[in-house]
C-alpha cells in the first residue's frame, strides 16, 4: 500500500470521526460536557424507542382518578407527545372504578435505566389544561426513595398556568424516615403552553440548578440527590393542587421535541 492511498484513509477517517462529532449535539455549558446518546432523543423515529423508554409507568398507575394509558402516548412529527384526554364509555372497568379510576385517562413515559448527574435539557410545550405536564427524576429502593421534578406545570390553571413549579422530595433513607420537600416557584414572562420553550436541569454531587431558556432561576445545595434516578415525563389529573381539569379543554396534549443529555 503506498503512501498517497494510507493518506487517503487517514484523511478519511479524520473527516468520518470530525462528522460524526458534529453531528452531536453541544452542551450550553460549555466544554468539558460529553454528549449522551443513551438517554438522549430526537423523538424523530415512527414510535418511541423500546429500548430506552416504558410508554407508561410500570411501577405506578397513575394519579387517580386518571390513569397512565399507552394510547395516549404517541410520537407525532418530530415530538415525543403525552396526552390528557376524557375516558371513551366503558373504557374503565368495574374494578379500575372501584379503585378510584374513571372519567379521564393521561399518559406517562419512563426511562428504562437510572442516571446520575448530568445536565439534561428539554425542548418542550406544556398542555394547555388543569391536567399536570411534567418532567421529572426518581426511583424507589427498600433504602432509598428520591426524587427531583424539573418542572410540574398546569397551563390552564387561574393561578398556576404561568407558573414553573420545581420540588425535591426525600421520602426515605437510610438515615431520614421523615419526608423532605423543598418547592419553589418561578414566575414565568410567558404562557408556557402558547409555545416551546428550553427546560433544564443541571444536577451535581454538590448542587442542583434549574433552568428556563438558557437563563439559572433556582439553585440548591445538593445534600441528599445522591442516588441513580429514572427519567420521567408525564401528565396526571391532580386534584388537590391543581384541581381537575375542565371536560372541554380536553383532549390537550404536552410536546417534548427532544431531551439531550450531557456528562461530565
């Protein structure tokens, strides 16, 4: 083999290597960030990737009185979409009545392996309905149980639709059998659900910060989100916050065009 045909392939292989880490996308926080496809996605295929994603929740069946139903998850041009919508006639049944499940139906979508620390960011539009958009981490353990909400969102709600709602939870660990709950609340300069928007999450062994369109607006000492956490997007009737949601705003639907992931 000569000389000019080995520069051939090594220019080759440069440009290959130069293209295909062009093509990833690069993290906002700038370097020392590596890109990480295995809980990344575009949501650009026909249906949702088995191989990353649950199409509902399998350890959790909803907040009642809806239930997380496949149907209503479903990639639809380019989007990854999770949708609240009423029940058809005798859709639940006398045991799924008896208990508390009835009149609306949401949707839940969970990743299929844990992650810890990252920064995790969202392209996405809330429905516009009382019904619960969300994007959130957690996992539950005979030892520990934690759990991170990016964002819980109600967008049509009289007091909370232009509000970006984020809460940590400790239920329980080792050492703390008493439940921990920080909640703060961002007013936001638009209506979520008129549009996309960039949601973030950056979360280290020493903090925690949230992130709405590029721009910090909570931060958080990280004392106790130490654990492996799954990835979560759903929407859930919640009627002891955000009331039920109004018959005639549904169906309604929350958008996610893609969630990116990063590693240090």
């Amino acid at each position: 083999m000569n000389y000019r045909i080995l520069t051939l392939i090594a220019l080759h292989a440069i440009l290959t290597f130069n293209l295909a880490a062009a093509q990833e996308p690069v993290c906002p926080l700038g370097d020392g960030w590596k890109f990480v496809p295995q809980f990344s996605d575009e949501f650009n295929q026909d249906k949702l990737d088995a191989e990353k994603w649950f199409d509902t929740n399998p350890g959790w069946p909803g907040r009642k009185p809806a239930k997380f139903c496949k149907e209503n998850v479903y990639l639809k041009d380019g989007k990854l979409c999770l949708r609240a919508d009423v029940a058809p006639e005798g859709y639940y049944s006398e045991q799924d009545a008896q208990k508390g499940f009835h009149t609306f139906r949401t949707a839940a979508v969970k990743s299929k392996q844990t992650v810890l620390y990252g920064y995790f960011e969202i392209r996405a539009k809330p429905m516009n309905s009382k019904a619960s958009s969300a994007f959130w981490f957690y996992d539950v353990t005979p030892e520990i149980w934690t759990e991170i909400d990016v964002f819980e969102m109600s967008g049509n709600h009289p007091k909370y639709a232009d509000q970006y709602l984020m809460t940590v939870h400790v239920m329980h660990t080792p050492t703390i059998k008493k439940h921990i709950q920080k909640h703060e609340a961002w007013n936001l300069s638009f209506h979520p659900a008129d549009d996309f928007h960039v949601y973030a999450l950056e979360w280290t062994e020493e903090f925690i910060k949230w992130y709405v369109d590029g721009k910090c607006v909570r931060e958080l000492k990280n004392e106790y989100w130490k654990q492996p956490l799954a990835i979560n997007f759903d929407s859930e009737t919640m009627p002891k916050w955000f009331g039920l949601p109004d018959e005639n705003d549904l169906p309604s639907v929350f958008e996610i065009d893609y969630i990116r992931v990063w590693k240090k």
